[in-house]
C-alpha cells in the first residue's frame, strides 16, 4: 500500500520547476487535442446538438494560461 511507503531520507519534495513543466505540457496537450478535431466553416455540417467552440478561444485559454504558470506556477491553487 502507498500509504505505508515512506519517502528515502536523500529525497527532496519536487521542484516548482517540475510543477511547471507538468502544466505546460498538460496544456500544450490539450491544445493539440482540440486542434485535433478542427475543421474549417467549409468542412461544417449542420448539427443542431454539437456545440462548437471557436479554435481562437482555445488558443487564447492556452496562450493565458501559459503565461499564468510562468507567472506563479501555484496559480491554481488560489
């Protein structure tokens, strides 16, 4: 069990560094899952039940929060 586990006595708790590059790289996949499914006004079809979300504003949420993280990489826990 995890909860018996005691850390070794030469470790150190992780880094604001590690915490930062989780985040981005968190973020960055995110992005690229979304991006996943874009497809132009062109491509669209008609489908009264989907609600779609311009790329723009994920990318604007992206590009926010990057600079958040570099900002204060505890942001999130406010």
């Amino acid at each position: 069990m995890l909860i018996q586990q005691t850390p070794a006595s030469n470790t150190s708790p992780s880094s604001v560094a590690t915490y930062t590059e989780f985040a981005q790289k968190m973020c960055e996949n995110f992005f690229n899952f979304v991006q996943s499914f874009a497809v132009t006004q062109g491509q669209m079809s008609p489908q009264p039940t989907e609600t779609f979300i311009p790329s723009k504003a994920v990318e604007q949420w992206y590009t926010n929060t990057k600079h958040k993280i570099e900002a204060n990489p505890n942001w999130w826990k406010n």
